[in-house]
C-alpha cells in the first residue's frame, strides 16, 4: 500500500481496532442503558423546582411535556409556593395551555392551575371546558367547582354541558351547581331525577337538596333504602359507596336545616343496620327538630 492511499483512508476507532472491542462493547451500551434509565428517572424526580418544569415544558427540545406536567400539578396539589410566584407560573401554564395539542398535557396543567383557585386561571377553565376531550371538560368543571363560594362565573357553559352523554361529566356538573347554588340550574338537575342509571338518579337528589326541591322524596327513599351488601353482583354498587351517598344525603338535609326532609329520615332510622349511618340519623333528626321546633 503506498504512503499516499495510506495517508488518504480515514483512521479507524480505537474501539474498532482495540482487542478490548469485544468487551468494550457490551459495557459501552450498559452504560448507555444507565445513563437513559437515569435521564428518565431524573425526569420523573419530584425534586426539581416549579420553574424548572414549567421551563422544561417551554423548551422546544422536551417531548413529553405531560410528564413535566403531571409532575408539576403533584408539587403544587403537595405543597404552596412563595405567593409572589403565584402570577409568574399562571401566565406560563396559561401560554402553555393554548401552545398544547395533547389531552394529557391539557389535564395535567389544569390540575396544576386549578390549585390556584383565584379568578385569574378562569380563562383556561373556560378553554377546557369547550375542549374535545371528555377528560379535559371534566377537570375544568372540577377546577370551577372547587372555586370559593361567590366567585362570579358564568355558568352557561356549564348548563350547555348538561346535555352531556358522559355521565361522570354530568355529576360532577351538578355536584358544581349544588355547592355554588346556581340559579337555574336546579331545573336541569330535576330532569335527571327520572335517569335510568342509578348514580346519575342519585346525584342528582342530593345536588337538589340545597334548593329545596320538593320532588326528591322518593329518590332520597331510594338511597337511604340502599342494602350494604359484602360483595356487590354486577350493576351493584359497592358498600362504601351506599355509605358515602346515604352519609351525603344526610349531611344535605343537615346542611338545609329544612324539617321538610327529616320524616324520611326518621323512616329510615329503624331500617338502617349500620352503626355509623345510625349514629348520624339520629343526631342530624335531633338537630332538625331542635331546630324547628
């Protein structure tokens, strides 16, 4: 081979010629499997700051932008921030929202701007609850719903979702309404008193407490009347969800001070084999009739 085809050819790795080659490689693609199992979990970390995931989520470079931020909405659902960074991460997460095309970042910086609970995250509440996705609307309204009493809204988006075929959607709404004490919106709830799927029945009886409603006796018959059963057969609901729904039932009437309840109460007291739902008839019909008496 002459010196100048020697000069010319390219030279070749050191890891090619080596007679370590046949070891080296197997260690070289071991550590490269570490260094990625290390990014990864470095990802995931719960360590890093919330201005170092709103940036990793603004960088043009990160591709999985829910990961930062889900990891986000667990840090600001776990612990508060300085308030002066309050405004700071709300106009980011905001400009983040409007920039995302993925459902699962959407939920994730909803959930995350939904810890806030002040009026300046409403405009992408209301953004989410026009959205495609099924999920998104639902955390919206759960973002709306746990806003402060007497915040101002406007809550016809929200009745135009009570057309809804979601029937998760649907209680959620009208668990919304019931807290905030929409105007109106009992009208629509009152429709789902005649709904073939029990739960939605259900939710919709104790979301109308609040107003008054006269015609949920037998609903709230249905639900007082519910059987606490140790395995539940398909289509039947589970004992501690018949609890959660009988305790709501009567801390609805306990909230209405309304004696207008309290005889269904009363028929349920001797029918009722559970100890702590026992305790609690009997203590919300003596405060409804101290009340009113």
């Amino acid at each position: 081979m002459s010196n100048s085809a020697s000069k010319g050819s390219p030279k070749k790795k050191l890891l090619e010629k080596s007679a370590m080659a046949p070891i080296m490689m197997p260690v070289a693609i071991v550590l490269l499997g570490s260094l990625l199992v290390f990014g990864i979990v470095k990802m995931l970390s719960t360590e890093r700051s919330h201005r170092d995931l709103i940036r990793e989520m603004e960088s043009k470079t990160f591709g999985n932008r829910w990961v930062a931020a889900f990891e986000l909405s667990k840090l600001l659902a776990r612990k508060s921030i300085p308030e002066k960074e309050n405004q700071w991460v709300i106009e980011r997460l905001s400009k983040l929202y409007d920039r995302s095309n993925d459902a699962r970042t959407k939920n994730f910086l909803i959930l995350a701007l939904s810890t806030f609970k002040t009026q300046d995250i409403l405009p992408v509440l209301y953004k989410g609850l026009k959205d495609s996705d099924s999920q998104v609307q639902f955390n919206a309204v759960i973002g709306i719903g746990n806003m402060k009493v007497g915040t101002v809204y406007d809550w016809v988006p929200l009745m135009e979702l009570m057309k809804a075929e979601d029937q998760g959607l649907k209680q959620v709404l009208m668990y919304t309404f019931s807290k905030h004490s929409v105007p109106g919106a009992d009208l629509l709830m009152e429709a789902d008193l005649k709904s073939s799927i029990p739960l939605t029945r259900y939710v919709a009886a104790i979301s109308l407490i609040s107003y008054g409603n006269k015609k949920l006796g037998p609903v709230l018959k249905e639900i007082l009347d519910l059987a606490m059963v140790d395995k539940a057969a398909p289509g039947q609901l589970r004992s501690d969800k018949v609890m959660a729904l009988k305790l709501n039932v009567i801390n609805g009437v306990r909230k209405s001070n309304s004696n207008h309840y309290s005889a269904l109460l009363q028929d349920a007291l001797p029918k009722e084999r559970n100890p702590k739902i026992e305790v609690k008839l009997k203590e919300t019909i003596r405060l409804l009739l101290k009340n009113n008496s």
